[in-house]
C-alpha cells in the first residue's frame, strides 16, 4: 500500500471516528439537560461551529501521529513532491466531494419548504457535509488503487 493510500484509509477512519464521537457525546450531553437553549437554531448553530474545530484539531493530530508511526515502521518518508498524478487524483476527489454536498444541501432545503422541523434541515445538511467527506476520501483510495 502506498503512503497515499495509507494517508487517505487513516483520513476516512478519523473522519468516521471524529464524528461519531463527538455526535454522541453531544447527543449525551442533549439527553442529560446540559443544553439548555430554548431556541433550536442555537442548538445546530453551536453543534457545528463546535464541530469545525474540534475535527481540524483532532485530524492534525492524527495525521502527525500516523506520520511518525508510518516513518518509525516503514523507515520511509513522507513524499514531499506531490507530481501529476497525485494532483489530478485530489482534483477529481475534490470535484465529487463538492457534488455530494450540494446535493445534500439541496436536498436539505426540502424540509423547510414542507414545513418540517429545523432539525430535519441541520441533520441532512450535516450528514450531507459528513457523506462528502467520505466520498472525497473514497475516491482518492479508489483512483490510487486503480489508477486514473
């Protein structure tokens, strides 16, 4: 398995990890009364203002973690030039990512024309931002694997 690979496989666990996580725990905190906000859009608000954080912090950590156990286990380094491959890999990665979103986020907007609740919209928008993640990271994996 090459670096990228194994970069893209520790990504995708740390995304699926960072979000169950901290979504349970929120969702603990929720059932124990510890958010006290009348107001709901306060509620989603603060969920994913807290989440954008903690996730890059939790993800910079991880990454270094992964790159000092792969270097002391493999004795190679990280690459330090990314060539064409790579770019054209992380362009089309991007590109699928960034229309699952907006999928999402399209079909996110559906609730609230049907009057449904604002927790409907938050849980698909979300959900939307967590599946295009993991479509970007999939991609990569699938492009390195077979090649573009």
């Amino acid at each position: 398995m090459s670096f990228q690979e194994k970069r893209n496989l520790v990504s995708l666990l740390s995304t699926l990890l960072i979000f169950t996580m901290y979504s349970l725990y929120v969702f603990h905190k929720y059932q124990e009364g510890s958010f006290h906000t009348s107001n709901e859009y306060r509620f989603w608000g603060a969920f994913i203002l807290i989440l954008i954080p903690v996730s890059i912090i939790a993800k910079v950590i991880i990454h270094i973690v992964f790159s000092i156990i792969n270097t002391i286990a493999t004795k190679e380094k990280e690459p330090l030039i990314t060539d064409e491959l790579d770019r054209l890999i992380y362009l089309k990665s991007t590109r699928n990512s960034h229309y699952v979103f907006i999928i999402g986020f399209l079909l996110s907007m559906i609730p609230l024309v049907m009057d449904q609740p604002p927790y409907v919209m938050f849980i698909l928008l979300i959900g939307s931002g967590l599946l295009s993640e993991l479509v970007g990271n999939i991609t990569q994996l699938y492009l390195y694997r077979r090649g573009i």
